[in-house]
C-alpha cells in the first residue's frame, strides 16, 4: 500500500544531521531545517576563507550571509552530483569578489590564527604582527585569480585539486596560478618567506 501524497515521513533533526550534503540540499526544497544543518556544517570554513580573502570578519560574515542566501535561492535549481563543498565555495569566492569590487572591504587578508598554549614574548608578538600585515598587505595586491588560488590554498587548507575544482580550472591551471603568487610575494617581501 502507497501513502498518500498528503502524508510526509518527517525526519527529525539529529537524523538530518548523519545526511550528506546533497540529501540536505533536496530536503531543503520543504525543509528548513536540512538547510540550517548545511549552514553549521560548513559555515565556520566560508567564515574562515572569506576573512582572510576579504581582511575583515564583519565583512566576511556578510559575505557568508549573502553565500548561504544564494545557494538558498538556488536549492530548486541545484543538481547533486556530490560537489556541493565546490558549488559553495565557488559561490563564496563569487560574493567575495563582489564585495571587493564595491570597495566594502581593503580585500587583503586576516589573520584568524588560532592562539598558542603559552603567549610568546612580547616583541616576538610584535614581530610576528608585522610581518602578518606585510604579507596581508602583498597578497591584497595579487590578482584575484592569484589571491584566490592563495586563499583556498593556506586558509582554507584545500588540496589543488579541490581548488580546481572549486575554480573550474585543470590542476595545472592551480599550480601555475599558486607558483606565481608565490613568485610576486617573495619578490614583494625580501628576506621573508611567506
């Protein structure tokens, strides 16, 4: 016997939780909550990518925002293929463009390090926050394509193939791109390895 097509098996929220991403992004077309699951598991990574791209995390946070209601507006349209983490990022890296163009942000990088155990010395802070703000500095300077490709690469810790997927550019696209950013940052900072 089928059910009827008024009767809808609900699923509670901690089974949602064990769903891969593409479940939850069908599910999302009637459920709020799948989409709510998508956004904690994935949102402190887009935070964290997002702030060192833009160098702001108030923006960054709009950033995410305006990701997660995007790929919400779009959960109808979406095709699962399994590469929803890409499609996400991809719509990121797509608003944070956005936000650099309209000039919301300086578009250089944060840092979001996450404190040691014990503090260092003072003037090795000091040092350290230097030579953190030359680097953001150069890398604000980067192309997007470069900046991108670093981003992916050292703050979202993002394989290259991922980021060629994510960019939808062949792997040797990533290196070249990842090779050259390299290249202008070391020129651009003598004596520091970045």
């Amino acid at each position: 016997m089928n059910p009827s097509p008024s009767t809808s098996k609900v699923v509670p929220l901690f089974a949602l939780e064990g769903r891969d991403d593409d479940a939850l992004m069908a599910l999302s077309r009637t459920r709020r909550e799948a989409f709510d699951v998508l956004v904690g598991r994935h949102q402190q990574a887009l935070l964290r990518i997002a702030a060192k791209y833009l160098g702001d995390v108030a923006t960054a946070r709009d950033a995410c925002q305006a990701t997660f209601l995007e790929v919400y507006r779009a959960r109808h349209a979406y095709r699962p293929l399994g590469r929803f983490p890409f499609f996400l990022r991809r719509v990121l890296l797509n608003q944070c463009h956005l936000v650099a163009r309209r000039g919301g942000a300086d578009a250089r990088l944060a840092a979001l390090d996450v404190a040691p155990d014990a503090p260092p010395p003072p003037d090795a802070l000091i040092l350290a926050e230097e030579r953190r703000q030359l680097v953001e500095a150069e890398v604000s300077k980067l192309s997007e394509k470069l900046r991108a490709v670093i981003v992916l690469r050292y703050a979202g810790g993002h394989t290259l193939e991922d980021i060629a997927e994510v960019l939808d550019v062949p792997v040797g696209t990533v290196k070249s791109r990842l090779f050259a950013a390299m290249q202008a940052l070391a020129s651009a900072l003598p004596g520091e390895a970045p």
